[in-house]
DNA sequence: TCAAATATAGAAAATTCATTCCAAATAATG
DNA sequence: CATTATTTGGAATGAATTTTCTATATTTGA
C-alpha cells in the first residue's frame, strides 16, 4: 500500500525534531516555524513564508535541503498532503473501492465490494444532508394536499417506493409514471397547492425536466432528490435533497436514495400526525 | 462573526450550482470539475488544474470571473480557506454529528437511526450470503432464456429496479408487474427454459405465490429474493437469496436489498460477457 | 588574535505562473 | 445563406516564484 499523506506528514514533522537541536539558528527556527504553522507551510509561498517566519527565502530552500528535499517545492507536497488525506472525497474513496472491485470478479466479491460502497453512500448522506433541508422538505409534503412523485428510467424505482409509502399513510399521492404514453396528461394534473417529489439522476430524463417545469409554472411546490448541484432540476426546486449513491459500471445501487426516502416517508407520517 | 472558510466555500458553491445552467459548455464543464474536485482547487496550479479538467487554462480565469472573482488566484483562497478551517479528525466527526443529531430536527434524527439501520442490514447481508447461493442465483439467470422479474407492492420497486438494470444488459426481460389486471395474462408467458426472479417479503402477497407456483409448474428455474426461511415461496424456488432490511413503524428501507439487487445484475453481465 | 570553516543575507537568474489578448471556430440571428 | 455575436484555443506577456550564487558575517579551533 501506498503511504498515506497523514503518514509522510508525521514522518517528516519527526525528522525536524529529531535533526532541531543540530540546526544552526536560522535553520532551527525555521523548524519550529514549520512545526508550528503547518498550514502555512501548506499554503503560502516561499517569499511568504520567509516573511512570516522573518528569515530569507534562501534559508527556506536551505531548510528543505537539510530534511532531505529537493528543494521547497517538493517539501511543501508533504504538507498538502497531509490536508487532502484529511478529508478524502468521497469520490476518492468510491475510486478506492472501484479499483479494488477489479481483481476479484467472482460474485461473492461484488457484493462486498457493493455493500461497503453502499455504507460509504449512507455515510455520505449522513454528513452532507442539513437538518434544515430536511425539515423544509418535510414541511413541503406535508403541505401540498396533493403529493406527485416523480421518478423515471433509473429513479423509477424510488419514486415507485415513495408513492407506495406515502400511499400507506393515507395520504393522497400519485404515481407520475408515464404509463401507456401518458406522461403530460399525468403531469397536467397538478395544481399550486400541490407537491411534487421528483427523483432525478444524472443523465436527467428529458421527459423528467418537461413534467418539473410544467409543475413550477404552475407554482406547485416541488421537492427534488438527486445527485448533485448541477441538475437542471434543482433551480426549480423549493427543495434539494442530494444523494450520492455508488455507481459501478453504469448501475447505481439506490441504497442511500432509498433510505432517504424512507426517511421522508416516516418524518412526513410523523408530521401528519401531530397536527 | 466573521466569515467562516467553510462558509464561504459552501456560498462559492451555491452560487456555481445556482449560474451552472447558464454557462457555455467549456464553463459548466469546470464548474463540474471545481464541485468534484475541492481538494485540487486548493492546491493544484491553474496550468495544472486546466490540465486535468482537459481545458485551457484561459478557460480557468474565464470561469474564475464568471463566479465574481478577480482571477483565479483569489478564487482559489476560497477553497483554500475550506481546508484550513476545517481540518477534523474523525472523532471530531463523529461529535459533530451527534451534535447535529441533538440539536437539530427531529426528521434528521431519523434519517440518522436509518442511514445506522441501513449500515446494519448490509453488513447482515455481507455476513448471511453464501458465496455459493449467489453463484447458483447468478447461473439461473444466466441460463433462463427469458428473465421474468416479479415483485409485487413493497417489493415492487426493487423489481422494477432489476428489470431496468437486467434490460441495460440487452437481456430478454419482462416484469410481471400486474399492470392493468393482467397478471394472471403476463404469468402465463412463463415458460420451462426461462427464469423467474420472485422478490417477496412478508406479507407475502397472495398473488405473488399464485404467479410463482405456476411458474414452479411450468418447470421454470426460480430465483427468490426473500426476507426469512418461513416464506411459501422458498420451498418451489432453485435458489433462494436472503435479505434483512430494517423495519421501521412498518416500512422497509430496501437499501439492502437494492445492493443485493446491483450484485446480481453486475454479476449477469460479467458471467454473460465471459461466455 | 588570527585563519579556516561555516552560516547568512541579499541580489541575480532562471523558471514558472496567472493573466491578457487576439484569431479561429462555433453558435445565434436576420 | 450571410452577418453578427459568443465562445474557445493558444500564444504572448509581464509579474511572481523558486532557486542559485556570491559577498559578508559569524563561529570555531589553535
């Protein structure tokens, strides 16, 4: 396994240390500066750098000379690094997973790979959903007295799942599906006091974009599930819910799309019920 | 209060989300690569970064104005500014989030139990499945000429889900879905080389076994996708998959059995792709 | 104290960088 | 189809950056 830039980091703040009480002046305060102003080191420029610490930029490059570098430049990777391997993206971490995927083909292997990468989506949701997002999408469904949900071609299936809970509480819903052709005429039924739940994902439907537009003209309420900010949908949205599930080889499991609208389903029946 | 980096970050990117539509495509496609990329923002050179979002670098300061900045230079402090701030070690993450948990609204609070709920499952699934009961699964589609999906109310959309996905794969496929009272009519076509994949959880719907148990009769090969041994239709399947989603006040994520799902239809594709 | 060695400062040089500008290409308009 | 407006690619520019170099200062050891 590669080494981690956490790793290079701390290996390289232990080689300062360890080299400090030989330094000459100058090079040991550079080492406390470095030591005490990692992000710095990470960020600014050698000029700067210099500046701050009150040394010449000279000495700087002499400091990375002595803790084995090339030069500055190579030196302050270690730093960045240390700031990247923090906070791995989750795209990062689903690529991680991807690569692994590869080698063992076997089935078994898929669903394991599929299950972590779908615990990593749920953790994402976890982290990147606000409360408030949440608390405005619920209020909005529980507002419309008519609840439309909305979802094709790969998002039919959560949409289908929303209609049939939503249906359980006993509230009136309906199933945007376009069955028998029938999609404008489905869609031409919503009115301003209604809510439409529509589920979209990258590559977005045409058709899907056609029935929001229609219902945001009409001023209904429309509550929107997708996967990321750049959705044409979302500008029209009273509400954005992201949702980043795992893709591999074109298929997204829907496990985080799925238990978000669970949630949904269960806060809107709470909600209901306090009233 | 001043502003804090994490902030600003978060309103940079609001504000691509929200002019991303309005963009040429040489901008919306940086806007793209920025959104995914935060981490090469803050650290990568301008000449660097156009090199990996495959533009020019013009192309990069052009961008930089379009969202309100002077150049790049002094966009690029934003995402910056996001690392610096916003260095948390994993526990600190985890504090966070109950912290979040507490305060926030209650319909956070569940999404929270879920998303653990849905963790929970997965890792049930990773543990309960034998290697050899997905190869079996796997083999049975595989070889049907036909693949037959059913599933039937709460089951429905994970049905709907593996028709889409097995379809992508240029398999013959038909999902019994009941529509317009024709189920009996769409279980008929069942054939003896075909293959039937019965997605069913308590209450098993009547209808459902009524479809499997001709299938059983016409000698097709049956693939179930259940949620317990107690279930009538595991006694006339071939190979029966087992799946435990978290039940909540009645409802059911599907999260893991929408991985479950994803598994089988990938494993398809290879095992068809290898023949 | 004096020579030798080492460290430092600061200027200079060589890169590299962000930005600008203009021509070519593409899309919109009449 | 011709014209106009946008968008894009790529070279040119000038500023900034890292690094090297050298004269000067400081320390070391006799």
């Amino acid at each position: 396994m590669t080494k981690s830039g956490l790793e290079a980091y701390e290996q390289l703040c232990d080689e300062i240390s360890r080299l400090h009480h030989e330094f000459s002046p100058r090079l040991g305060q550079i080492a406390e500066f470095a030591l005490a102003n990692p992000n710095a080191m990470a960020f600014e420029t050698v000029a700067q750098l210099a500046d701050l610490a009150d040394v010449q930029p000279s000495s700087f490059v002499r400091f990375a000379k002595a803790v084995g570098y090339e030069g500055c430049s190579s030196m302050q990777q270690v730093f960045r690094a240390r700031l990247m391997d923090h906070q791995p993206s989750y795209d990062e971490r689903i690529r991680a997973l991807r690569q692994r995927d590869l080698e063992g083909a076997a089935p078994f292997a898929l669903l394991n790979d599929f299950s972590v990468a779908a615990t990593e989506g749920l953790a994402h949701l976890r982290e990147t959903v606000r409360p408030e997002q949440l608390e405005r999408a619920v209020s909005l469904l529980a507002g419309g007295s008519i609840v439309y949900v909305l979802g094709l071609r790969r998002s039919f299936p959560v949409a289908a799942y929303l209609a049939y809970a939503i249906g359980k509480l006993q509230r009136s819903v309906n199933l945007i599906d376009g069955i028998g052709g029938m999609l404008e005429e489905q869609a031409s039924c919503i009115k301003a006091r209604d809510t439409l739940l529509a589920v979209s994902f990258r590559p977005y439907a045409d058709e899907a974009i056609g029935v929001v537009r229609e219902a945001h003209e009409r001023n209904a309420s429309i509550v929107c599930i997708t996967d990321g900010p750049l959705n044409p949908l979302a500008r029209m949205a009273d509400s954005v819910l992201e949702v980043r599930d795992a893709e591999v080889e074109g298929f997204r499991a829907l496990s985080a799309s799925m238990c978000l609208a669970l949630t949904l389903v269960v806060a809107l029946g709470r909600r209901v019920e306090d009233l």
